[in-house]
C-alpha cells in the first residue's frame, strides 16, 4: 500500500508540476511565477493522487473487493487531506465533493454487459441478407444499419 502509495504521489506530483508550469506560461506570470504554480500543482496533484491510490489500495486489502465504494470512501479521505487546515464544515465539504466524484467516475469506469437483443423477442422472417437469429433475437451482421 504504501509502494503504492508513494509511487502516485510521485506520477502525481510530476503531471502536477507539468500542468501547473504550463498554465503559468500561459497566464503569463513569467518565468519565475510559471515555476511557482509549477511546484504548487505538484504539492497538490502529490497528495490527491497519493492518499487516493493509498487509501484505495488499503480498502481493497481489508474489503477483498474492488468496486466504486473503495474510491468513494479513497476521494473522501483525499478531500479532507486537501483541506485540511480549514473548519469542519470545510473538511465535510471536501470529503463530500471528492468522494461523490471518485465514486461517480469509478462507477462510470466498470464495463456492464452489453445488450445484444432486441426487447420484443418475436421472431420474424429474415432476409438472409439482413441478419441472423441468436436465441430467438434478431441479430444483425457487423457493420450493417437496423432496417
């Protein structure tokens, strides 16, 4: 967990330097402000990407699961390590706003089994050029529009 953990932050830290760097060329603070925003973001992305990918990993150890719960409860502690100097309301609010985010893209992330058939479930005669029946659904060929 913590290999894992450091490991992030440190991904994390370099896509942050990159990203803050660039938005301070380009709000043209100079040279010397684009690193300050530069080494900002790195703090920032270090600790979001490392206490995520910590807490994550935790959670799948103690739980024997991996699922978006994980990455709620993971987005949660990240909020809170974000704003951590700031009051409990901003603490709540944190922990609120990461975890329902984290959770929302991880369950977003999760391919569900596709639907192949139509709901209908009558057979018609097809044309053998059309399509085929699977299980008593039309299926059509690839690369073919529906009728």
């Amino acid at each position: 967990c913590v290999i894992k953990g450091v490991g992030d932050a440190m991904s994390g830290a370099v896509m942050g330097s990159v990203f803050g760097f660039g938005t301070g060329l380009f709000q043209k603070k100079g040279f010397k402000g684009a690193l300050h925003s530069g080494a900002s973001s790195a703090k920032t992305f270090a600790i979001l990407s490392g206490i995520h990918g910590f807490v994550t990993t935790l959670l799948i150890q103690i739980r024997g699961k991996k699922d978006a719960i994980n990455a709620g409860i993971a987005g949660c502690a990240t909020g809170i390590a974000l704003s951590a100097p700031g009051n409990p309301a901003a603490l709540l609010q944190g922990c609120a706003t990461f975890g329902v985010f984290s959770y929302f893209v991880e369950r977003m992330n999760t391919t569900q089994p596709a639907i192949a058939a139509t709901l209908t479930g009558k057979k018609k005669s097809r044309d053998k050029n059309r399509g085929k029946e699977l299980h008593g659904f039309p299926v059509l060929p690839p690369f073919t529009l529906a009728p």
